[in-house]
C-alpha cells in the first residue's frame, strides 16, 4: 500500500507538478532539486569510461583502502540475502561494490556498480546521490526515486565523514530489489561507515607517527630551524616555540591549512608545485610515505648572519647532513679535543678543506691562524728560504697542508723539517689528501718519516654517490650559505628537481654542487628551481657503475659458455675454471635456469 501511495505521488508530481502530501520533506525537497536537471526520461545511470573510472579511484584511493576490510566481509556476508554494497566517491561515482551475486548481475542494468556515476544531478533522487547532498544517512525506496527506471530499486546510504576535516569522502549504501522488506538497511549502511570512518582515524593516527619520525630525521639535520608539521587535514601536528614566536603571517598560514584537504590526495610533485609560494620566508616540504603525500613540514628561514669565520662551517652544521657526517663530525669533534696531527683524505670536492677549517674552530687553537700551504705550488728553492725565516708554521693554530702527496721527493723531506719545526712551535698539523697516502708510501712515492708524521690519525670523507640520503640537506645548506653571503633570495626546489639532483652521480662532489647552485641562482627568475631548470646532465639517468658492467659481462660470458656446451653444466663449469657449486650460485644470482642436460 506504501509503494502505490508513493508511486500515486510521484505521478502527480511528474504530470502537474503538484506538490505531494504524502511524501517525507528530504524526498520533496530532492525531487525539486532534481527536476532542475534534464534527467527524468534516464533509464539508467551515466558511466564513466576505464580511464575516468581509475582517475577518480586514484583520488579516493585512501577511501578505498579504508572500507576495504567491510567490503571483503560484505562478499561472503551478503551472498543470498538480495543485498549489495556499494562504495561511491564524494562525487558520487561508485569505484566499488561486493554482496549478492544475483542482485550484482541485476544491478548492471541501471549502472548500479563501478563507474556509474550517481549524484542527483545525474540520476536524480537516490540514496547515494541525496545522503552525499543531505550529509546523513537516508532511505530511499522504490517510486521515491526521481527517475521511474530506478524505481525497481530500495537503497539505504551513509556519508563517510573524514577523520579531522569533517569533508564526506564518500557512501557507504546498501541496495536491493523493491518490494522485498530490509529494515535494518539504514542501521547496516551507518555501521559499515562507521567501520570505515575507525579505520580512517587508525590510518590518520600512523600518519601522524609517520610525520613525527620524518621531523624527527630532519630536526637532526637542521637543527633548531623553526618548523611546523601539518597533517593531511591541516591540522598541527607539531610546531615548535620558535615558529609560533616568528611566523608572523597567520593569514597565509590559515589560507594554507584550508588548501591542504582539497590537494592532499594529489602527487607529492603536484602539491610542491602548487604550493611553493603559499608562505613567503618559509621553505616548505612534501611529506609522503610510500609515495603518497601525508603531510606538509614548513621551515622559516633565518636570516643568516655574516661572519669573518665563514657562514655555516662548524662541525655540528657539517654533521647535521646525515647520518654519515653525524658519525664522520663525532670523530672529528674528538680529534679536535687533542694536539694529534690529523690526515683528511676524500675524492677532490668531497669538503676536506671545509671539515679542516671546522676542526680548527672546535680545537684549543681555535683563535689562531689557520694557515693553508698548497703544496703543488711548493719547489725545494722557496720551502727552503721559508723554513730559513721561520716564516710558515711558527705561530700556532694550524698548518693545513694540501696534497702532500703531489710533492717530489725533495721537497717532501723539507715537509717533514718544516712539519717538525711547526709542531715543536705548538702548531697543529692537519694534512689534505685526495688519494691514499698509505697506498703512496707503500708504492714507495710517499716518504714514510712525513707519512707518519702527518698521519696521527685518518680521516675519510665518502663521496656524494656514497651518502645520497644527504644530498637534498647539503642543496638545501649549500643554498642557504650561498644566499647570504651573495645577499639574495634563496633557490627552492621542487619534488621533481630534487628527485633528479638525488639521481644524480656527482662525480664533483661538493665543488660541483656549489657550482650549480651559483649557476641556478644566476640564471632563475624566479628562485624556483623544476626539473627543466637543471643541466642536461641531471636529466639524464645515472650512468652505470664499473660493477654493473663487470656483472654483464660475467653474465654474458656464463650464457656463451652453455651456449658452447649445449646446456651441460658440468662441462660449462670446466670450460669456464669454476667449481660446479660455484656455477650454480652464479646462475640464481643471474636469474639463469639451472636446466642441466647431458
């Protein structure tokens, strides 16, 4: 009797436009709203293609992976009950569904499954589309449905409020053929959402634990800088007391946390570049986990100040790049408590000079000269007339010596009078090396009185290629030093530019890093510096190790060797010199079947 009351109701409503008596407020007011779109001749849903589909599956991918755990239970729970369940966007596109197998099949004929798009400007009334407008959970059942085709369908639907921004992401609706009676339809849809919803807040709560740990990582690398951390919602997840005393453009700040839901679920590149200029005076990044954005770091630049001691040489600066440099600055620290001469020694670039320079500064002679010889310049007439007039490491502080080992033999024996006589000055020795000097005495090429002289204690610093993890904090420090000591802006990079930097080999370690800074800074217009900004040679993948080369050549030469011996492994083992157990761990390394024959 219900049904045809509201089916009379919907017909007076179609034919005159007459207002109905019978009907429920929501299913009116959605009738309004629907008649302003040319719809009611619609027999089924409208439908997105595979590729549109996908698109607004990759937007709501954490909607999805937070229902999914209903929706699995749903395929065994729902099967012989009539009932299905449906997943639709905040559009109210559907990008999943699970329950009845018979009522599954029956539903492709209105769209009723992934892809068809059910916002009540599509189709009309419907429990999808009319919750996704009310913002609560709604039946609507047979002829209540604006378009007639629909109404051989019930539906009962309930938003899906996110966690923190209080935006519907979506619907929960469970659907099934009219005439067949559900009463706890509405009371199910709401209780899958809300199991969604606790999933949602399970996986913003390990966001946020996430977010911590990167702030964690990158407060050890810069320092006390100022910083806040936004999660997905805008919300503060952390912010230390310096950023609330400094920032002082809490508009921007408000305008930017309002930004932050509606770009969320865009790529980490995407959201960088959309947001690179929201906060001027502050240097913002990215946070993704897995490759999706979780969160937004904001950084406030200090000004620098000048000094005549260099902007940003000191140990703790040097060390907070990375782990490695931590470890590297902690020995050197410890080195730079005694009088013990100390030997640096790192491929050309690599900051042994830097690193020296620091150490003087952390040591007992730290108000003293630092006096650095470049020893390729030295010959045995001038070392000779120098050591005559006392004239070099007679002062205290440090006698830096770079590239002893590039000195003749002559003059390296004038070296060690000249580093004995610095020393019993009370001047401390530290030595510059871009090769081994061990391996150069060994080869006879070093004298071993100056090598052990020299060498109180090692120092090595790795190249850029070895310590990648610390190239974006070095760009980002190198930047910062260049900007204030050339008193201009300071270059910021997108995700995309510093994806390619931290690609990239270095085989000019930190000269060619600071070369490139230089270069960009003088060439940009805007400071912003995107993957098209960078050199050729960035944009290129990074060439392949002598390693890898190694590796296909041996590869090759297994394959050529079964080739030749049609198969036989034993004989393959022979003709290449290897114990057969040998052959066969070369064959799992390579990915090469085993297949023996005889």
């Amino acid at each position: 009797m219900e049904s045809f009351v509201r089916k009379r109701e919907w017909e007076s409503f179609m034919g005159m436009g007459q207002m109905p008596v019978g009907m429920r407020p929501d299913v009116i007011e959605s009738w309004k709203r629907s008649a302003q779109h040319p719809i009611s001749g619609r027999t089924s849903a409208p439908v997105l293609n595979d590729e549109g589909l996908e698109h607004r599956r990759v937007l709501s991918r954490r909607l999805s992976k937070a229902a999914q755990g209903a929706i699995n239970r749903s395929r065994q729970l729902l099967i012989d009950t009539n009932d299905i369940l449906l997943l639709s966007d905040s559009t109210g596109v559907l990008i999943d569904g699970a329950g009845d197998p018979h009522t599954l099949a029956r539903a492709q004929e209105t769209h009723l499954h992934p892809g068809g798009r059910w916002s009540e400007d599509e189709i009309g009334t419907n429990a999808i589309g009319t919750a996704l407008h009310l913002g609560r959970s709604t039946l609507i059942q047979d002829a209540e449905h604006f378009c007639e085709a629909i109404q051989c369908w019930n539906c009962a639907a309930t938003p899906v409020i996110e966690p923190g921004t209080g935006r519907i992401l979506g619907v929960v609706d469970i659907s099934w053929p009219a005439g067949i009676g559900q009463p706890n339809a509405v009371a199910l849809s709401a209780a899958l959402a809300l199991q969604v919803e606790t999933e949602l807040t399970r996986m913003l709560s390990r966001e946020h634990e996430v977010l911590l740990e990167k702030l964690h990582i990158r407060r050890l690398r810069r320092g006390n800088d100022p910083m806040l951390i936004l999660d997905r919602a805008g919300a503060n997840v952390f912010s230390t007391e310096e950023f609330a005393r400094f920032c002082d453009d809490d508009d921007a700040l408000h305008e930017l946390r309002e930004r932050i839901p509606d770009l969320i679920d865009l790529s980490p590149e995407q959201i960088g570049q959309t947001l690179t200029d929201c906060m001027e005076g502050t240097d913002l990044e990215v946070i993704a986990d897995h490759g999706e954005a979780i969160g937004i770091l904001l950084s406030l630049r200090r000004p620098q100040r000048r000094t005549g001691k260099g902007i940003g040489t000191g140990l703790r600066q040097i060390g907070s790049a990375g782990t490695i440099s931590a470890a590297l600055c902690t020995q050197a620290q410890r080195l730079a408590e005694t009088q013990m001469p100390v030997l640096i020694e790192g491929e050309t670039g690599t900051g042994k000079t830097f690193l020296a320079r620091a150490i003087h500064r952390a040591s007992a002679q730290g108000d003293g000269p630092f006096d650095l010889i470049d020893c390729v310049q030295l010959t045995e007439e001038t070392l000779r007339k120098d050591l005559a007039a006392g004239a070099i490491g007679t002062n205290g502080g440090v006698l830096c010596l770079n590239s002893p080992g590039a000195t003749a033999k002559p003059v390296q024996k004038l070296l060690f009078t000249l580093v004995e006589q610095a020393m019993n000055c009370g001047t401390r020795i530290v030595a510059l090396s871009a090769r081994s000097l061990y391996d150069a005495m060994c080869a006879g090429d070093f004298r071993s009185d100056l090598y052990f002289r020299i060498a109180g204690a090692r120092l090595h610093i790795p190249p850029l290629r070895e310590r990648d993890e610390e190239i974006e904090p070095l760009l980002r420090q190198i930047a910062q030093i260049h900007a204030a000591e050339a008193r201009r802006r300071e270059l910021r990079f997108t995700s995309g530019a510093m994806t390619a930097l931290k690609r990239y080999n270095w085989p000019g370690n930190l000269i060619e890093m600071r070369n490139l800074v230089a270069s960009l800074d003088a060439l940009s217009p805007t400071g912003l510096i995107d993957e098209r900004s960078l050199p050729p040679e960035f944009q290129k993948p990074a060439p392949r190790t002598r390693a890898e080369t190694l590796r296909d050549i041996e590869r090759a030469e297994i394959q050529g060797a079964i080739e030749a011996e049609n198969g036989n492994l034993s004989r393959v083992a022979r003709r290449l010199g290897i114990a057969r157990s040998t052959l066969y761990l070369k064959l799992d390394s390579y990915g090469i079947s085993r297949q023996r024959k005889p």
